[in-house]
C-alpha cells in the first residue's frame, strides 16, 4: 500500500503531525489517540472511563473528525462503544466540538478535547444533543461489555489497544529509570465555563417552553389559576339546584318583592295635545317698533293737516 502524501509546508497539516507525534512520545494509560494512515484528519481514539462512576469499568472507543481550517475551528466527536452516555455514531454537541465553534481556542488540541470527553462523561445529559438518559445498571451492563468491543478500522478490541498504550508507558518508564512525569493534563477554565453554560442553556429552554405555553394561555385571555373541580351528578329523586348567585359588590341583593316593570324598552304612545300657534312668533321686536312708530307719524300729519284748513 502506497503510502499518501501530504502537503507538509500546510499550517494544518504540521500541526496534526506534530500532535500525533506527541501523543506518541508522552502516552497515557487512560486514552490513546492516533490519526488513520490513509487520513490525517480523521483519528480515532480509546479512552477509560472516568474513575468512581458507573463507567470506571469501561473502554470507550470513537472519533474524531478534524475541519481542513484546523486548529482555527473545532473538531466533531463520535463516540462508537455504547456507554449508555453518548448516541453511538451520532455527532456530539459540547463546547469543545463543531456546535459550539464561538467556544474553541486554536491552543486546544485533541489531547485536551480526549480529557474533557472523558470528563463530561459524568455529567447529565438534560436534553443534549448526542446525549442519553440512562440507568446507572445499564451504565456498568455496557461499561464490561465495551472491553470486548472491537473497531472495524483499527482492526482490535478496546482492551488490546488500552494495553498497547499501558505498555508503551512502562517501557517509556523504563528507559527514564522510573524518573518519567507523567503530567496531567488540565481542562481550561474556558471549556468548564461553555460547558456549564451549555447544559445551563438546556434548562433555560426547557423553562422557556414552559413559559411560552403560559404566554398562549394569556393570549387567549385566560390562565387557570386553581384546579376544576368535579361536578357530582345529582343522584335519583333529586333534583340538581343551581348553585347561588355571588353578589357583585356594589349591587343590592335580591328580595322577595315583585319587581316593577322597567319601562326601558317599552314603546310608549304619546297622548296628543293641541298647540296654541302665536302669529308673531319669530318676529323680532325691532321690526314691531318700527310699525308703531309710523303709524303715530301719519295720525299726527293728518292732524296737522285738518287743522291747517
């Protein structure tokens, strides 16, 4: 088999091999990770499960799948053991992986993203994508099960490559007369942060439908308050009686006096009068004086002339 070719002055490309190389020279007991022959920027990985948890007895096999503008966006992860965890072959959404790329730091790599896998592990899935809610007993069921689980492409079993890198350990202890450190590696501050923030955003969702279907129950004018009560059906012989009004406050409570008829709405004929029409009405006052005042003047002009004959 030809062995493929890569273009080594590519940023990318130097960076996966130099975290490869790595990964090889400073292993672990507790994880491994190597990238495939035929593809750089596919690696596969196997991990213990995290100590004290219903996963301590398991071996996790799965992978990891690096974008072509790598360590500048972040990697997607895969899990293929069933842990009771993770959806096996089904993309993971954490604050390290391709959902959440705001998260990442090109500082990362994929030692540290095989840490913090490990980690969150053993929190609780509320709703996650790539996430499951399982027993504790399905947990441990699956955790002996996965030492046996074995990977088409690796071609071995979860325990025969976690004692491959056991082995590659204590040679390397070996040759350093027990002197080797091996460091452990830290998750950073930041990726605690996201990933809180994540499951916190989960739950701010899962809240927020709840308060959306309040919000319809408002829209309609009407939210209920108290639970409904049930109505017992009257039994036989008896008659079901209407429960008694509630007095509105402000308003007087009936008697037992017959009310009177309210003539609002009643049609009512008009008993018909006769009316006095006045000739002068609308006349103003002036136009009378007016008329007076001629008729004095002629009276005294005849006057006048009577006497002059």
């Amino acid at each position: 088999m030809a062995t493929p070719k890569f273009n080594s002055k590519s940023p990318t490309i130097r960076r996966i091999l130099k975290e490869a190389a790595e990964l090889s020279n400073s292993p672990s007991p507790d994880y491994t990770a190597s990238p495939l022959e035929s593809d750089l920027f596919e690696w596969h990985f196997t991990l213990r499960g995290p100590p004290n948890s219903s996963y301590a007895d398991g071996l996790y096999h799965g992978r990891i799948v690096l974008p072509p503008s790598y360590p500048l966006s972040p990697p997607s992860f895969r899990f293929v053991t069933p842990s009771g965890r993770f959806e096996a072959n089904r993309e993971i959404c954490l604050s390290i992986s391709g959902h959440h790329a705001e998260t990442w730091q090109p500082a990362w790599g994929v030692r540290t993203a095989i840490v913090a896998l490990r980690s969150f592990m053993e929190t609780d899935a509320r709703g996650q994508l790539g996430g499951l809610d399982t027993s504790d007993a399905v947990r441990k069921r699956l955790a002996i099960e996965s030492k046996e689980w074995k990977c088409a492409t690796c071609g071995r079993t979860n325990a025969e490559i976690i004692a491959e890198s056991e082995e590659r350990c204590k040679e390397l202890d070996a040759e350093n007369d027990g002197k080797r450190k091996q460091e452990e590696v830290q998750i950073p501050a930041e990726l605690r942060m996201g990933f809180r923030d994540e499951m916190e955003k989960a739950k701010a969702e899962s809240e927020a439908a709840k308060e959306d279907a309040e919000s319809a129950e408002l829209a309609e004018g009407f939210v209920q308050t108290a639970p409904e009560r049930e109505i017992q059906p009257p039994t036989a012989g008896t008659s079901a009686a209407p429960p008694p009004a509630r007095p509105v406050q402000g308003v007087p409570a009936p008697t037992g006096r017959t009310p009177l008829p309210d003539p609002v709405g009643q049609t009512t004929t008009p008993t018909p009068t006769t009316r006095r029409v006045d000739p002068n009405a609308g006349v103003p006052p002036w136009i009378d004086y007016a008329i007076a005042s001629l008729m004095i003047l002629l009276v005294a002009m005849l006057i006048k002339i009577l006497i002059g004959r």
